[in-house]
C-alpha cells in the first residue's frame, strides 16, 4: 500500500511560468518531507524539505507548501527554467529513529523553451 | 569530489550468478542506505546501516545481504540472481544522529539480468 502518491506521472509547462507538483500521503504521523530532484543517470539530489511544524519553505524558485489536515503537499518553482527538467520525488520520513525514508512514484516536468 | 560512490554503474550478467556493488561516500555520514528503484520507477529501501550496525532490513529477498566494513562503505551482495533483480541500485548516506537532514545518492547502478 503506497503511503506517498504522486499522481500526476508527467507535467509540461513553458519556461518562465509555474509549475506545480503535487504529493499525496496517507500516514497522519509523518512530520517530515522532502522533495529530490533527478536527472537521467544521476542520483536522486535534495531539492527543499518541510517540517510538519510549518505550512511553508522557501529557498529561492523553489516554494513547498504543507497541508496537513489534507495530507497534501506540493512544490512550486517559479519561474520555470528548461533546465528544471527532471524527475521530481516527493518524499516522507517514515522513522526518525531510522531514517526510512517513503518515496512516491515520482513527476516528470518537462520544461519548454 | 564526488560525495557518493557507487561501482559498477552498469552491471550486465546471468541468471544464477553472484555479484557485488560497492558504495563509498566521502561526506563524512555515519548512516548508508541502499534503495531499488524498479521498472516502475519506485524507489524502495531495503537496507540502512547506521555506525555498521543494521537498521533497516525491509522484507528483502535473503539473497542479498549488505556488508559495512566501516562507515564510509557499505556493499551489497546477490547471490543467484534472478530476473526480477533487474534494476537500478542506489546509495546513499546521511549523518545519524539527526534523521531530519537530507540523504544524499549515488548515481546508481544499473543491473540487468539476462
């Protein structure tokens, strides 16, 4: 049963303008997540985190907002640069005791000049 | 200087045979991760060491078993692989202590069983 749900496979949007990802999980206890950003044959690299404790983080083009109470988080990047063209995973910190980390399917944005 | 190290990254080979991908990380973390990510793009743990102690083992075939000779490294071995091991591998690492920090991956290893 998948915890964390991406559910839009694929996004494509015109360079310059918004592009939000959005995230779905199911368990009420998590109080961390992170997004990670890929590129083909590369690893997985942190993009922006967000503790359960805030509804917002921001670091430059990159905006998380948390909703909790909808177990909904999303990731804005603004403006949109072909070179954000990359797959996104949303992810959630299972345990912090361990690390585990749940990950979702993953978004591919696609950013056109 | 590359953070996370992994090698092989293609890993070509039979069914039946018995192979190794090391994952060497130079970030001074004292926790490593193995995940697979599937044909179906998800990423999934399986293993985590933290200090080379184990602290993850997720329902992960007894076929593979991850060795951790200190804790800049943290290999992992297959016996008789199968097809269904086809995949890519990642490594990764974080510091311990405070899981609410990043993990940080290797490239990945890319394994097909033929």
């Amino acid at each position: 049963d998948q915890q964390v749900k991406q559910n839009s496979p694929s996004l494509s949007v015109q360079e310059g303008r918004i592009s939000i990802l959005n995230c779905d999980y199911t368990n009420s206890m998590f109080d961390y997540f992170l997004w990670y950003k890929k590129y083909p044959a590369e690893g997985p690299t942190f993009l922006i985190s967000i503790s359960s404790i805030k509804d917002k983080n921001e670091d430059g083009r990159f905006t998380v907002f948390l909703n909790k109470s909808a177990k909904h988080l999303s990731l804005h990047i603004v403006p949109s640069q072909p070179g954000d063209s990359a797959v996104y995973f949303c992810a959630a910190l299972e345990s912090s005791n361990t690390g585990k980390l749940i990950f979702g399917q993953g978004t591919t944005l696609q950013v056109k000049p | 200087d590359t953070a996370v190290s992994q090698t092989p990254k293609y890993l070509v080979t039979q069914m039946g045979n018995d192979k190794s991908i090391k994952c060497e990380q130079n970030l001074g973390h004292d926790t490593m991760y193995w995940y697979k990510q599937d044909s179906k793009k998800f990423l999934k743990i399986m293993f985590s060491y933290n200090n080379k102690e184990l602290i993850i083992n997720e329902t992960v075939p007894n076929r593979f078993s991850p060795k951790s000779p200190d804790k800049a490294h943290l290999n992992l071995h297959i016996n008789s692989l199968e097809l269904g091991d086809s995949a890519v591998y990642f490594c990764a690492s974080s510091q311990g202590g405070n899981f609410y920090q990043p993990q940080h991956f290797g490239d990945g290893t890319r394994l097909s069983i033929l």
